[in-house]
C-alpha cells in the first residue's frame, strides 16, 4: 500500500516576517523626518525671505526719499506710546485720552535719541512725507510701519497721521498682513557738514510659521541702514 506523498510549502518565519517590518517601519520613520524636515526648511525659508523683502522695500523707500531733503526739514518723534494704529478702519488714534499730543510733537528728538516717527520734506516739494511705527490698538504684539503725505506741517506735525484737510485721505501700511513689525527705530547724527546721518533699525518677523514653529531657527529678522541728507553747504 502507498502512501500519498504530502505537499511541502516554502513561507516565511514569524521571526523573519518581524525583522521585515522592523526594517520596513525604520525606512519609512526615516523618510517621513527627512521629508518634514525638508518642508520646515523651505517654510521657514519661504517666510523670512518674505519678511527680508518687506522690510528691504521699507529702507529703500527711506534711501531714496530721505537724502533728498534738506536736514532743517528733518523731524523725529516718539510718539510709540502715545499713539495707536487701528488697522480695522486705518486711523492713527492717541492710546489714552491723558495724552497730550502737543507736546509729544513739540520739537524734535536730541541727536542719537531713537524714535519711531521721521517728517521730512524733499527738495523741490511742498508736500512733507510722514514714516512712522505704531502698535495696533487691537492686539499691542502686531505693530505696523505706515507713510503719509502732510501739505503743511510747521507747528503741527502731530496732523500727519490724522486724516483730513491737512493729509491724505488714507494711510499707507507699509508691511503685509503676513510680517509682524515689533520695532522700528530712527536715530540721527548730526556729521561735520552739517548734514544728518539717520538710522534705521528694524525688527520684524513672519506671522505665520506652520510646520516651522518648532524649527531651531530664529524667527526674528533684522535690518539696518544709515542715510546721509545732502543739504547744501554755502
């Protein structure tokens, strides 16, 4: 009698089957990291470049717009304290009713005294142009740089964020929703010509981060230039 000869199937150990998805989890946590890492690096560097960008058009509109003045039309002010920006209807407001913007506006800073206020006048315009730094007055951490235009501000510079007769009708927000100013000061040195060396130290940062919040990167981007009036010496 014969006896059926029985089947023999090749398969894989259970020993074999966990080592497979030991190496196969290990690969897969690798590529993950590496792919998370790889998207933190281009947010984060996607972020500051923007922030690089907003902040270098806000000095270079101060490169060419502040030298061509005459240093008698060169006003800085602090007026960070005193005044807020309401970026909701865009009104530069005073932060409390005690403020006395008079004084605050009564002359102009002493050398080397930062400020977060510049007036100037170019040559050849009637017209003064006003840049300035202000916290909004919805959410103190947000701050915004803002420019306008004042006809006529001898004795009353404290009118060129105010909207009326005396300055534009609007007021322009110089960074984006997405950069977050948190300081902007204006210093001046008077030089031996007579002329005035200013200082312009910004401070700023994304608003947004996303995956690259627990980057080990700083979020903070700051920018420097100096801007020599160039007033005539007889």
């Amino acid at each position: 009698m014969r006896f059926a000869k029985r089947k023999q199937y090749e398969g894989f150990s259970l020993v074999e089957m966990l080592i497979t998805i030991t190496i196969i989890g290990v690969v897969m946590i690798i590529s993950a990291v590496t792919l998370t890492t790889l998207i933190k690096i281009s947010t984060v560097s996607s972020n500051k470049t923007r922030v690089r960008n907003e902040t270098e058009f806000v000095l270079e509109l101060v490169r060419r717009t502040v030298r061509n003045s005459n240093p008698s039309d060169v006003y800085i002010f602090n007026s960070l304290e005193a005044r807020k920006f309401n970026p909701e209807d865009s009104t530069v407001n005073k932060a409390s009713e005690f403020v006395n913007l008079t004084e605050v506006y009564a002359a102009n800073l002493e050398e080397n005294a930062s400020g977060n206020e510049i007036h100037f006048r170019p040559y050849g315009y009637d017209s003064w142009i006003c840049i300035g730094f202000f916290k909004s007055s919805l959410d103190d951490a947000k701050g915004y740089i803002l420019k306008n235009n004042a006809v006529d501000l001898w004795g009353k510079h404290e009118s060129c964020f105010e909207n009326g007769n005396n300055s534009q009708d609007y007021i322009m927000v110089l960074n984006s929703d997405y950069v977050n100013i948190d300081d902007f000061k204006i210093a001046y040195t008077i030089s031996d010509e007579t002329n005035y060396l200013i200082r312009f130290d910004i401070k700023a940062e994304p608003v947004d981060w996303y995956l690259g919040q627990g980057a080990p990167v700083k979020r903070e981007v700051y920018r420097q230039t100096v801007v020599s009036t160039e007033g005539l010496i007889w």
